[in-house]
C-alpha cells in the first residue's frame, strides 16, 4: 500500500528513542507455539472500556483480564516492578469473565513465548487500558505471535471473535458477497536486543489507508483528508498525529488541536498525554492505484460505481491516460462522529511505529481504534495476507448493522452491475 505524501517524513530514530513497553511488545520469538487447541465457538469480548478485553491464563494461574490487541506482535504478562525476561508456557484464552459464572476455555496454546514485564510506572497501581475515568486495569496482552498462523475475525457488531485456520474463498468471491478486501496490509518487522538475547520479529502491522471527513461534493482534492492508520484492538480511541488532525480541520469546521480538552489515554504501550476531540466520519479505502490516497480512492469509486467518469458527469476524470473508466478499490464508509486523541507528530509512540515500516509504508498518521469499527465485521486472514471487511452480523444471516455501507472493489465501471445487490455508495456532485 503507498500513495503520494501530504507532509515530509519524520526524522529518523534511534533504537533508543522507542519506549520499552512499545519496544518490549514488538519483539516476536524465534519459536513458535505449539498447534493451538481451538473450539468452534465465538469468545465474548469485553469492549466497555474501548480496547478489545477477554480472559487469559499462563501456565497453572487463574484467569485475568487481557488485551487482545493486533497492534502487538508478542505476548506478554503484566508484572508489577518486574524487568523484562522470557519464558515459554501454556497460554489459555477464555471468554470474557462475568462475575459469578466459572470460566469458559476457548482456546489453548502450548508452547508460546511469554513476556512478564511492567509497561507501566512500577508502583502499586494496576495498569490500565482505556480513556481517562474510564480506563480499566488489565493484566496480559494477547499479541499477534499467537495468533499470526490464523484467521481472526472480530465481530465487533455481536461482540466475539472466533479463530480459524484462515478465510476460504479468493478475493473476488468476497467481493460478490459485499465484502471489502484489503490485500498485503501487514508491515514492519525487524529485530531487537532485549534480555540480553537478539530475536527477529515479522511484521504484523496492519495498515489501511483512511479518508476523514470525505465531501461527497466539491473539487476532487479537497473532499477529505488523507491518513495511513495502523489498526489496534488494543485502543479504543483512534490516535491522530497533530499534522494529520490539522489536514482534516483545514477541510472541517472542527477546533484547533490547542482548544480540544486534555486527558490521558492508557495504551498496553503505555500512557501518553493527548487532546481529545472527534471526526465526523471516516472512509477506509483499499488502494488499487499506488498514484491515488485514500480520499481520491474513494473519489474514484464513487465515479466508478455510477458508470464512469462519462456517465458521472465530471470535469476531471481520475482515471490515468484519458480514460473513462478504471479500476476502483473496496470501500468502507464509517459514520461518525469517531472519537480521536490528538498527539504530536514526533511522539515516540508514532516516530517507533514510523521507523518500523518505513520506506515500504508512507508517513504514519495514528492509530485507529476498535470504537471506530462498531458497526464491522473485520477478518484479519493472516495465512492469506488480507483484511476482510464486511457488515456485523452479515454471515450469520442477520439484518446488517445500521451504518455499516461497505463497498466492494471494481475491476472497472462495468463491474458495478455484479455488486448491485451490495449497499450503493452516494453519488459525488
């Protein structure tokens, strides 16, 4: 994924610039865990405090709260004071815990690598994931180490995730089942000195490209603002850099960054200082030309999905060479208003992730939030090296989630009458 840059890259950082938490939860081990035992039922999250919550045990310890969160690729347990070690044990993934009913089991890994550690201040206090007053303690971090030879498929709609092998069917079968798909999202990578041993780590950072506050009318550079956005499950509120809030508010009525009340956010990577405010809405675009961002992405399939650029009736045709028509890719339109937390651009927190992807990946923006996608149902397939995106609820043959409009791609202007079944996109002026 790449499209052109709106702003100049960040100056590069040193391994020691990286906060440990952040640090410690990138580092993947050399071995991975044993084939994992999984039951064919979904595991009831707990989303009340925004990041995505279950239960996790480690070895012979009773279950605890944990983060499922795919921003982090390694496993970790929270030990107060501790210094980071590594061992390997048996991790066990149960549903969510309601007070009063016995623990149910979903999933076991033996074998895993497991980080204790303390991402947080040392003291006494537990730590917390979550927005200010709302934040809650948690006790482990289910990262993607564990999870990266399957499926996960987040239902957010219905509250579960169930884990699969992978997701059968070729990207065009989905498309015909109203599905966007996001191909060859994953980045980063690398390696790290941490407990006096070297480890390389894959890269599992899924990024999607993102058009805030797109204008259905209006010039076709002006109708929203660009942003690459690493997706985690681990935050509730999406997390924008301060030049990437200023893109949008220059094309909104929204205040300035300086005017937006202040509050800590607690991330599994620890807390950072931010200035809260919101986005009216939100469109992910899967990139089928490298030469277009996201909101001329979005641009393009609206044109595409009315018959062309001849048929729409626009000046300034988006596709390359004269032509009336190209390919368009998925869409998925995100109602708002979305919650953000605003933080300078050189925070190390973006200025880690940036140094990861970088130069296979543009600028990163932020980070986007599980409150963001309520209304989905998001397929991480990593065997297949995709994103999934599609209604809550959508194959389980319910009514879809009100607000959800997800687009598939269109290999041309034609292609629109094999979709029609699919939620129309509106039609730019």
């Amino acid at each position: 994924m790449s499209y052109a840059r709106e702003h100049a890259p960040p100056r590069p950082v040193s391994a020691a610039a990286v906060p440990l938490a952040l640090a410690i939860g990138a580092v993947a081990a050399s071995c991975a865990p044993d084939r994992p035992d999984i039951d064919q039922f979904p595991i009831a999250l707990d989303r009340e405090a925004g990041p995505v919550m279950i239960a996790a045990s480690f070895g012979e310890g009773s279950p605890a709260a944990a983060v499922i969160d795919v921003l982090s690729p390694q496993t970790a347990r929270i030990v107060p004071g501790a210094e980071a070690t590594r061992r390997r044990g048996e991790v066990t993934i149960y549903n969510r815990l309601i007070p009063g009913q016995a623990p149910v089991a979903r999933a076991r890994f033996g074998g895993a690598t497991i980080y204790d550690y303390d991402p947080c201040d040392g003291g006494d206090e537990p730590c917390l994931v979550g927005l200010g007053d709302a934040a809650v303690p948690y006790e482990a971090v289910i990262g993607t180490d564990l999870l990266a030879d399957l499926a996960l498929s987040f239902d957010f709609g219905q509250g579960d995730v169930r884990l699969y092998p992978d997701i059968p069917l070729g990207d065009f079968d989905h498309g015909l089942m109203c599905t966007a798909v996001f191909r060859g999202p994953y980045s980063g990578g690398g390696t790290l000195i941490v407990d006096g041993a070297e480890d390389g780590f894959e890269g599992r950072r899924a990024a999607l490209g993102a058009c805030m506050g797109f204008a259905e009318s209006g010039a076709d550079s002006g109708r929203g603002a660009n942003a690459l956005l690493l997706l985690s499950t681990g935050a509730g509120v999406t997390v924008l850099g301060e030049s990437a809030y200023a893109r949008y508010r220059s094309r909104s009525n929204a205040p300035p960054s300086s005017e937006l009340p202040a509050d800590t956010l607690h991330l599994p990577y620890g807390s950072i200082q931010a200035r809260i405010g919101e986005v009216s809405d939100l469109s992910l675009a899967a990139g089928a030309s490298d030469e277009r961002g996201p909101c001329s992405e979005v641009y393009t399939h609206r044109i595409m999905h009315r018959g062309g650029c001849e048929r729409a009736g626009v000046d300034a045709c988006p596709c390359p060479d004269g032509n009336d028509s190209c390919r368009a890719g998925a869409v998925v339109d995100i109602d708002g208003p979305i919650q953000v937390a605003v933080i300078a651009d050189d925070h190390p927190l973006l200025q880690s992730l940036r140094s990861e992807v970088q130069p296979a990946l543009p600028d990163v923006d932020g980070i986007l939030g599980a409150g963001a996608l309520a209304n989905l149902r998001l397929d991480l397939d990593y065997p297949n090296d995709r994103i999934l995106v599609s209604c809550s609820g959508q194959y389980e043959g319910e009514d879809r989630a009100d607000g959800c409009r997800v687009h598939p791609a269109l290999a041309s202007a034609d292609a629109r009458e094999v979709v029609d079944h699919c939620p129309a996109p509106p039609g730019p002026d």
